[in-house]
C-alpha cells in the first residue's frame, strides 16, 4: 500500500548505496516523498535543523561521530522528532541503547524492503518498531531491573578509564597515562558504554559521579 500525504525523511547515513537504496524503497511505498540526505553526523545535525523533517533514519557508525551519540544529541534538542536506527549491527544490545538514546525502531541493514517501509509507517503513526527476531529480547532488556551496579562488572582497566574520563581527562591524556594508544583508550570507552548501556562521555561522567566513583 502506498501511503498518499508527503513525508519528508532525512537519511544520516555515510555510505552513499545504502543512501541511495533506502530513498529507491521510499520512494517505492509513498507517493509523495522528500528525501534529504547526509554523509556524516555534522552535517545530519545541520540539515535537522535547518529544515524541518517526518523522520530521521540514523546509521550507528558514522565517520566523524558515534551514531548513538548523534541519536541522543537529537532526541534532546527535538524530542518531537521522530527517530530510527538503521545499522549493520544485530546485537541486541545496540538496539536497547539506541531504543534509550531515543529511537523509535531498529532496523539491521539486511531488513527486507518491504519491513522497513512497514517500520517508518508505524514510526510515522508514532508506534516504535522492532524486528520479532530481537523484539522478546528487548522487552526483557528494557524491562529488567539489575541485580546490583552494572559498574560492578566492569575490569580492573575499564574502571581506570571510568575514572579518568570522569575527571574530565581527554582521551590523548588518558592513553599517555596508561601508557596505552588512543585506539585502544576509545575502545575501552565504547566498552564502557556497552556495559553500562549508556550513550555518552558526559552520560559516563555523570555515571561515575552518582556512583561515587570519583571525589
């Protein structure tokens, strides 16, 4: 069914077949649709803004940022705005954090044309869309009370890093510290943000604050 009242919907995605392909299926399932689209997460953030949007169709990996964070960044600034995810990633675990980042789906880049055309109509009517393969195992993640402090289950290294990026340190800093790259530093950090399913550094810091974990 093809839906008959224009949408306008901007793709954030840096691959321009991925692009591309998304826009075809659109354009394929709604008679009236505005396509806009960006190749990193700067200029996602300025074409939001500057004009005004149905959807937004956000890739997890980006070239200049962390998809996750661009997720959060606009759900705070336009909390109205519609979101959903579109990434390479199946692990469950993104999609509870995009889900919380404020996503209203998420989607694998393996999703059949006619799913995800299904999932950006009921994002669209305002309903949140998740794949019945991972959808029992969000619901129980987004759902689920912990045990005891998720920082508990963090290493010996991965509480170092905790402390020093909550003490305001940069990540150049903190890999000189530890004697570690910067590589290694920045994968430390989207660990951390895995483990404690959180979406950013200043989410982190404010994490290790409320748990004491810095004076």
């Amino acid at each position: 069914m093809i839906a008959t009242d224009l949408v306008k919907i901007l793709i954030i995605d840096d691959h321009e077949v991925v692009r591309r392909g998304v826009k075809q299926i659109l354009e394929e399932h709604f008679l009236y649709v505005e396509v806009g689209e960006a190749n990193t997460g700067a200029k996602g953030i300025a074409a939001a803004r500057k004009e005004s949007w149905d959807l937004i169709i956000v890739d997890i990996s980006l070239p200049d940022q962390n998809g996750l964070e661009l997720l959060y960044e606009l759900h705070t600034t336009m909390p109205q705005l519609p979101l959903m995810v579109l990434s390479l990633h199946s692990e469950e675990q993104y999609a509870v954090r995009a889900l919380r980042a404020g996503a209203m789906a998420y989607l694998t880049k393996n999703t059949a044309p006619e799913e995800l055309a299904r999932a950006v109509k009921q994002v669209l009517s305002g309903r949140r869309y998740v794949p019945a393969s991972i959808g029992g195992q969000l619901a129980s993640n987004l759902s689920e009370s912990p045990s005891g402090p998720e920082h508990h289950t963090l290493s010996k290294r991965e509480r170092e890093v905790l402390v020093l990026l909550a003490q305001g340190r940069p990540i150049k800093h903190i890999a000189q510290f530890l004697t570690l790259s910067i590589k290694t530093v920045s994968t430390y950090r989207a660990r951390l943000l895995d483990k404690l399913q959180l979406t950013t550094t200043a989410e982190l810091i404010r994490y290790a604050l409320d748990h004491h974990l810095v004076d």
